[in-house]
C-alpha cells in the first residue's frame, strides 16, 4: 500500500475547522476505506439530528453516557462494525450522523499521533498514509504549528481546565487542529 495525497496542507485545515465546526462536511478522499466505521467506535447522535434518526432502526441507539436528553450513541456490532455499514458501503450515507460527516482521519497525519486501542489498528494504517502537500512555508508552518500544540496537550494536558482538556488521541487530534489559526 503506498502514499495517499492528503492534498495542501492550509486548504485542508480550514475546510477540516469548518466541519468541525459544522460549517460544512469533511471532504475525505476515502477510496473505498471503511477503517473508521469497522473500528469499534461509538458515533454520537445529537438531538438535532432527527433525519440521521429516522433512518436508524430504535433498537440500535442507547442514551449516550455523560451527555444531556437526546443525545444518543449508535454502537457496533459483534465484529466492531458500525451496523450501518452493509456491503462495505453506509447504507444511511446521505443522512448520517454529524459526528461521521466532520470526521476525517487526516486528523492523525496532521497532528503526528495515533490511536492506542488496537482496534483502531486499521484507522492507524491509513492515517500512516497520508501525505500532505506544502505549496507554500506558510502550509509548513501550519502543520507545524498543529503537530506541536498535539505534542503539548499530550505531555502537559493539565494545562487546560478540567472538562476542555483532551483525553484521547482523537480529541488531541481535532483539538490541535481546531486550535491552529488559519490565515487567510
């Protein structure tokens, strides 16, 4: 398996700060990888997403743990496999969730990291892959900017209060990215 073009740094990071910020989806040139959704991962499911609701079947969300009424989670199954994932392709793809819809594993190439469940083995392979182009010093400066606040919340997470503070690669991962300013 070889490289994966990740595109230019600058141009992916504010389209990746917009999604995260629900401005837009993640534009992720997948290919056919379905990592993330055989990955033994939760998605949470907003209140406001009731679109995203009607095309779950009831009996495969639960209330999500620590979160106010009407926030929900979809599991996975047996395999780790989001249930919504049938012949290798989401069957609910143009009404998934929102959490699926800023998702982007670039996140990992970005800020240097990698997740630590082995379940997420898959996530980590591709994310290996990618390769971030740098058309100008300022698209270097931004990736270094990223890969170096990543590298501070890991080694100093208390830094930040209680309740912001990343606890996990991912959310290091989308905190980094969303915390670098992206000048226009």
């Amino acid at each position: 398996m070889g490289d994966v073009d990740a595109g230019d740094f600058s141009a992916w990071l504010a389209g990746t700060q917009r999604a995260i910020r629900g401005e837009g989806d993640a534009e992720v040139p997948c290919d056919g990888c379905t990592a993330c959704c055989r990955s033994s991962q939760f998605v949470h499911i907003g209140p406001g997403e009731s679109d995203t609701l009607a095309h779950i079947p009831a009996e495969l969300v639960f209330p999500a743990p620590r979160m106010p009424r009407g926030h929900v989670v979809l599991g996975y199954d047996e395999r780790g496999h989001c249930p919504m994932l049938v012949d290798n392709r989401c069957s609910i793809y143009a009404h998934r969730p929102r959490a699926c819809r800023a998702y982007d594993c670039r996140v990992f190439a970005a800020a240097g990291l990698e997740l630590d469940e082995p379940e997420k083995s898959e996530i980590n392979e591709r994310a290996r892959r990618w390769r971030f182009c740098y058309p100008t010093a300022h698209d270097r400066e931004q990736h270094d900017a990223v890969q170096t606040l990543a590298a501070a919340l890991r080694e100093q997470p208390e830094r930040l209060p209680d309740g912001v503070a990343p606890t996990n690669a991912t959310q290091v991962a989308a905190y980094a990215v969303e915390s670098v300013a992206v000048r226009a």
